[in-house]
C-alpha cells in the first residue's frame, strides 16, 4: 500500500507507474527498460491492470460487455472464449454468475467495484494498480476486496500496488509506505 495525506502525490505516483504520465525527472522502469521509450498504450494494455476509484466502467454495457470491451483493447489472443474468461473472472472477484448480463447501472458500489477488478484482470497482467479502491465501500466488503487482492498477490504472483487513506487496508498490505508531504520533503 501506499500512503499519505492529500496532496502528498500518491495519484500521481500511481499515474508514473501505470504510464499515464512521463517523470518531469528521473525514470520509471520496468522490467528494465524505461516507460518513456516504449509503447506506453501496449504498456497499460498488456503489462497493468489499473483500478480506478470511480471504477470508470461503461453503464450502458453488461457486466460482460464491459470486461470483454478490456479484452478487445488489449489486442491480445486468448485460448477460449471471451465470455468464458469473463465468466471465470466475475467467479473469482466472487459474484455470482448471473451477474455476467447485468448492466452496470444495476449494480451496487460494491459489485462494481468487483467488475473494475474483473475488467483489470481480463487480459492476464502482472502488476495491479488500484487507486483508492475501498474508498467508498462498507468495511465488510472492503475486508472481501481485500481478500481478493491478497489472493491476487499470494496465489498467483501478481504485484499488486493500492493507493489508500484506510489504515485497515494499509494495515493488510504486506508493505506500507508513507509518502509525506510535499513540504516536508
């Protein structure tokens, strides 16, 4: 996890890593090789699942529609089909099947979040990014969410970075760091 108060640059961090934005000084590198100098769009497609805290889904789009849309942006291959992977996504983020035709806007704040997740995971990245991702949820499924990221990152291998002002979910993280304000650096 990540922390700081407003202002300390944990957004903006996050918008380095994912690529979203070029260091004014410095480098971001991965895997050895600068962000700057490579494909960025194929970066964030391929490489980073990024979890928005507004969840940036779709609302006229199913559940489906929304992770397959992910899918297709990629541009990559995939061994089977995609409402199939998205099936086994929706299961593993720990909604019910049935969830896979419903539209966004039927959705609670909680069961988007899921689908946010879902749609990071479709195409297989390695490294997760998640902006405030139980910013708006109940403690209960802030704990679940929790428990899906966790998995994520001890299951399967997945780096997984969450920005957060919670100190529960910052209490959950294997490392915290604390960025400090812009002042006092």
């Amino acid at each position: 996890s990540i922390t700081g108060p407003s202002g300390a640059g944990k957004t903006t961090l996050l918008s380095l890593l994912s690529g979203l934005t070029t260091p004014t000084k410095g480098r971001v590198l991965h895997n050895g090789v600068d962000l700057a100098k490579v494909d960025r769009y194929r970066f964030r497609s391929h490489d980073i699942g990024v979890i928005f805290q507004s969840f940036n889904l779709l609302p006229a789009l199913t559940v489906a529609e929304n992770i397959i849309l992910s899918m297709d942006a990629s541009g990559k291959t995939f061994d089977r089909p995609k409402k199939q992977i998205a099936a086994e996504l929706i299961e593993k983020v720990r909604l019910q099947p049935e969830y896979l035709n419903e539209r966004i806007l039927h959705l609670s704040d909680g069961e988007q979040q899921r689908v946010a997740i879902a749609r990071a995971l479709s195409y297989d990245p390695q490294i997760i990014l998640a902006d405030e991702p139980t910013g708006n949820l109940d403690l209960a499924t802030q704990d679940d969410i929790m428990g899906i990221f966790k998995d994520l990152a001890h299951a399967e291998g997945k780096c997984v970075i969450i920005v957060t002002h919670s100190p529960e979910v910052a209490a959950q993280s294997d490392e915290v760091f604390q960025l400090a304000p812009l002042r006092e650096r």
